[in-house]
C-alpha cells in the first residue's frame, strides 16, 4: 500500500559505497541529507504536513509529538523547547507509569513492539477534539507507534509520520493490522535515512554514523518554523517559546502556557 502523501528530498537515497568512517565522511552524509530536506521545503513539500498543524492550532487544538527509542528525541524537538510551539505535547511510554497505574518495571526495551500498551497509554494522554499527531518512528512498523497511529487516525484526527521509507518498505510491520506508520498516516516524512540507519561502514560490514536521529530534528525545526512562519505572515504573534535562561523567559512561557493548562504537560 502506498502511502497519501509522500515528503522526499529528491526521490532515491545516495548511494552508500565503501566510503571510509571519518568525521568528514559523516558531516557529507549529513549535510548531503540536509540539503535534500531543505530543497525539499523551499519547494513546498512539507506544506501539507504545517497546513495540518496550523489548521489544528486556529480550531484551539494541540500538537501532540510521540515517538518511541531514539525517536523520542523528535518529540522533544516538537514539544517544550526554546523557539518551540507552546500549544504541543510531548507524550512517552513511560506515561504508563507516570500518569498511569503500571509499575516500572514495564518500561523494559521491548515494550515499543507491543501493540496492547496503546490504549493504556492514550488514556494517559489529554487529547482534544481539534488536536494532531506527529509520530516519529525510523523502522515505523513497531506496534506502539502504528497502534498509536490508528487510534488518532479512528478518532479523526489528523495524523503526520516522520519515518525512513527505505527501512520502513524492508521490513514486516508487528502490529496486528499487518500496517506501517507510513500507511496509516494522512502526510508521510521521509527522514532520508538508509536500511538500518548507519551510512558508513567501519568493518566486515558493521555500520556506524547512524543518521535519522540528525534529519529528523531538522525536519522538526522545519515544521516548527513553517507553522510559526504561517502565522506570522498573516500578522499574528506565533506561540512560541523563548529560553527560560533568558530575563523573562520565564514569565513569558507560563503566560502562553496558561492558556493550554491540562492540555499540555512539561515535565523533567
């Protein structure tokens, strides 16, 4: 099945030949993969993803960013950062302990596979009728993130994946409904990153310089600045985090807060 809308650079991955593993090898495949992403944006390819965020925003509803591994590390891009949207909620599998009734020890590495814990895990979370989600995931087949994607999806919200379609197209989905991420989601991100992540090769085929954790906070800052960019071209005042280490940040960021109070949490 293909996905509805697919966001690339320029279709197909560089090729990754038998390049040695130097820093300078690393900053070329980053910087090759940045590149696309931004060529990619100037062309308007992310536009559908940030008008589904805006519309969210103008109706009173929440982002809200949920990826599971290093993955989560997009979410926390998304949600409750300096230069960051307010109106967004980052939410993890720890909620389960958190702000639900299950005990630690649940949170073992093999839980993100696990298609049961969703509906556990989305009680946790203060959804509301006009919110988003954007859901990151590299394989995007794991059962918490495709289960995830079709709850919001059977409630009617809309949902945005980042995730690598070259990975993600090689190999089984574990939820149930035999879906990826990339097939359930209403506007796809290609993060650019190749089978197994790693784009060099240090010896007799063991992989290093691991990339999608690099595009996909790149992608983040740019739904970020669309959305806020959106906003300010029609001469209103985006939402927006400035640093808390800065004289009246702090006063600056619980005043916007205030207005998503119970919609949006920030923790430690």
């Amino acid at each position: 099945m293909v996905p509805r809308s697919m966001m690339t650079g320029n279709g197909a991955t560089d090729p990754i030949g038998p390049r040695r593993a130097t820093p300078t090898a690393l900053l070329h495949e980053a910087n090759s993969r940045l590149a696309r992403l931004t060529a990619a944006a100037e062309d308007s390819a992310l536009d559908d993803a940030i008008a589904l965020l805006v519309a969210a925003l103008d109706d009173g509803g929440v982002i809200h960013a949920f990826g599971t591994g290093h993955s989560e590390a997009f979410a926390m891009e998304i949600s409750g950062r300096a230069g960051g949207l307010i109106p967004t909620n980052k939410f993890a599998l720890r909620d389960l302990v958190l702000h639900g009734d299950r005990d630690a020890d649940v949170l073992g590495a093999a839980l993100e596979r696990e298609p049961w814990v969703v509906d556990e895990l989305m009680a946790t979370v203060p959804v509301g009728e006009h919110d988003v989600f954007v859901i990151a995931s590299n394989s995007g087949v794991n059962g918490s993130i495709v289960g995830t994607a079709l709850w919001a999806k059977e409630r009617g919200h809309s949902v945005i994946a980042v995730t690598s379609l070259e990975h993600t197209m090689r190999v089984e989905p574990k939820h149930p409904s035999g879906k990826r991420l990339a097939e359930v989601a209403d506007v796809v991100i290609d993060n650019l990153a190749p089978y197994g992540d790693t784009t060099l090769e240090v010896h007799g085929g063991i992989g290093a310089g691991a990339i999608s954790s690099i595009t996909a906070a790149f992608i983040a800052q740019l739904l970020t600045l669309g959305v806020a960019r959106t906003i300010a071209e029609r001469g209103e005042t985006p939402p927006m985090y400035i640093s808390a280490n800065i004289p009246g940040g702090d006063e600056h960021n619980s005043a916007l807060e205030d207005r998503y109070r119970g919609r949006i949490r920030r923790g430690a």
